[in-house]
C-alpha cells in the first residue's frame, strides 16, 4: 500500500526566511509519480509540480524547488525568501503506475505561515 | 482556460435533508474524482469515473452517498439523507488520461455545513 508522510504539522516563518516543507513516501512499485499541492486560505488545490519516479533531477522554479531523493523516499519542498502570499497548506502526494485504480494518496498536509 | 468548475460553492443544511453536489469537468478530461477534506480524515478519494463509468467507488462511505456522470462534462454526488458528519469541503477533480502519468486538477471545493 502506498503512503505518504508529512511530518511536519504546522510551520511559522518570518518573510524571507527560507522554508523546507518536508514529505516522505511509501510504495512498493517502482514506477509512481509525486505531486505537490498548494491550499491557500480560500479554500481551493492548486498544482505545483509532479515527477515521476525515473526523474531526480531537482526542479527549480522561481523561488520555489524540489528535492526528489529515491534513496531516502523523500520528496522535499523548498521556499527560498518566504513571502507572506506562500502562506498555505501544502500536501504532497503519490500515484502509483500499475494496476487499475488511478489513485492520489494525500499526506496530511504542511501548514505554513509567513508573518512579516 | 475554465478550470473545474463546482457548485455550489457553500451549502448548509439541516440533518436528513438531501444534498447534491455538481462538478463540470475540465473539457477534455476522461477521468473525474470526487475528493472529500475533513480535519480527521484529510484528503480521501471517495469515487472516480473514466468515460463517464465509474471505476472505484469504495471511497464511498455508506449507501447515502451516491454519484452518477450522465456525460463527460457533469457530474454530481448525492448525499441523502444527510448527517452532520457528512460536513466536509467535497473536491471534484479531473485529468486527462490516468492520475499516474498526468496532472490532476482541483475545483474550488464545496464547503458543505449539515446542521
């Protein structure tokens, strides 16, 4: 069965702080594919990223990047010079490849608060 | 580009009443999720459909819950009667092909209240 940890409950930072929001999976395919969400305060998930399993490149993009490590199942989240609109809940979450279900398995989730 | 589209946006009602929840696909998608939030529970797939049949729905929790996809662009879910344990944010979601090798993308939630 597939899982997904976010051990990390809630986060406050000060605006310009860097942030590591951290998730760690469980799976026993060898092919699946990571996801990162964002739900700021009004309500909606909006997508950040998705990688797949046979990409560990890290991605960057803007101030934000991802730290995809099959070594240690962890796919992290980086925020560089936090602002206070990066203010959200953040979920990670995983998809495995084979078989019929079409899954997304959510973590709990990151609360991350940016105060000025 | 119109995202999925969900209504209604807030709903509150009172115990045993019936409640149903409509979502619009974003156009072109094959593949349509119904996602339940609450505090206790998180994130958990209820049902999903591909080409309008729906394929798992042992997210489902009991025999109030119902949904049904009469086309490629609607989609509701019936709760009746309903519980003031049925309170949850309901997310429809829907992707282009297979969640494992494509993006699924998020409506802006129903935020249902029973009282």
């Amino acid at each position: 069965a597939q899982k997904v940890t976010q051990a990390q409950t809630e986060i406050s930072v000060v605006e310009k702080e860097d942030v590591t929001l951290d998730c760690v999976y469980e799976t026993r395919d060898t092919t699946y594919y990571l996801f990162w969400y964002k739900q700021p305060p009004s309500g909606e998930l909006v997508f950040l990223i998705r990688r797949n399993s046979f990409d560990e490149q890290n991605e960057i993009s803007g101030r934000y990047s991802w730290n995809f490590q099959k070594s240690t199942s962890s796919f992290n989240f980086n925020i560089t010079a936090s602002q206070v609109v990066d203010s959200a809940v953040y979920f990670c979450a995983l998809s495995e490849a084979t078989g019929t279900a079409s899954k997304l398995t959510f973590g709990t989730g990151t609360r991350l608060q940016v105060t000025l | 580009d119109a995202g999925v589209i969900q209504s209604p946006r807030h709903e509150v009602t009172e115990m045993g009443q019936e409640v149903t929840l409509r979502c619009k696909p974003i156009s072109g998608h094959d593949y349509l999720f119904w996602y339940r939030q609450t505090m206790m529970r998180g994130l958990e797939l209820l049902i999903y459909f591909n080409n309008n049949v729906p394929i798992d729905d042992s997210g489902m929790p009991e025999d109030r819950f119902s949904a049904k996809m009469p086309n490629a662009s609607f989609s509701t879910l019936k709760i009746q009667p309903s519980e003031p344990r049925d309170s949850a944010v309901y997310f429809c979601a829907s992707s282009h092909g297979r969640v494992s090798g494509n993006t699924i993308y998020f409506g802006e939630g129903s935020w249902l209240t029973v009282v």
